[in-house]
C-alpha cells in the first residue's frame, strides 16, 4: 500500500487488528493465576458443600426449623400477592434493593 492510499479509517482499522490479534494471542498463552483446569473446575461445581440452593434447602430441611420469607416489596405491592408466612419489611432504602 502507498502511504497516499492509508486514510485515517484504514489507520484505525489497522491499529485496531493489531490490537486484538495481539489480545487474542495474550489470552491464548499466557495463562492467569486464576485459571483452572476443566475437570478441577467441572468438580468443583460438583462439590455439594458448594454454593447451590438445593444445598440451603437441603440444610433447611434437616434442621427441622421453618424458614422466614422476607419480603422487601413495598407495602402495596406485598398486598396484591404474597407467600403465606412472609413478612413484609418496606422502607425507603429498600427501593434501591429492587432494579
């Protein structure tokens, strides 16, 4: 290519190649101190001692105790439908809580 014919897109675009090639190649083989390989972390996933929630319901369950639902809706929107046993807690700060 000429430099007559490098327009700053053509500039851009390249630069922009560049830069992800040498991203790609980065990730590729340079690996992160948080890697883990596929089995350790297909295990991990597995371990019931992880965080699941079949795992709390499974403790809840065994612990012979009825669980509490708290419900941080506001007050109107708790009275058009709730779960027997919940309670409601509503203030102003919990309508930052809910997006």
């Amino acid at each position: 290519m000429k430099i007559e014919n490098m327009t700053p897109l053509r500039i851009g675009m390249i630069i922009m190649l560049v830069v992800l090639l040498a991203g790609i190649l980065a990730f590729r083989f340079w690996p992160s101190k948080y890697s883990m390989p596929l089995k350790e972390a297909a295990a991990a996933a597995a371990d019931q001692q992880g965080i699941a929630p079949i795992y709390f319901w499974n403790k809840i369950r065994s612990a012979g105790t009825v669980p509490v639902i708290v419900d941080i809706r506001s007050r109107e929107a708790f009275s058009h439908g709730y779960i027997d046993g919940a309670g409601n807690i509503s203030g102003p700060l919990n309508t930052k809580l809910i997006t």
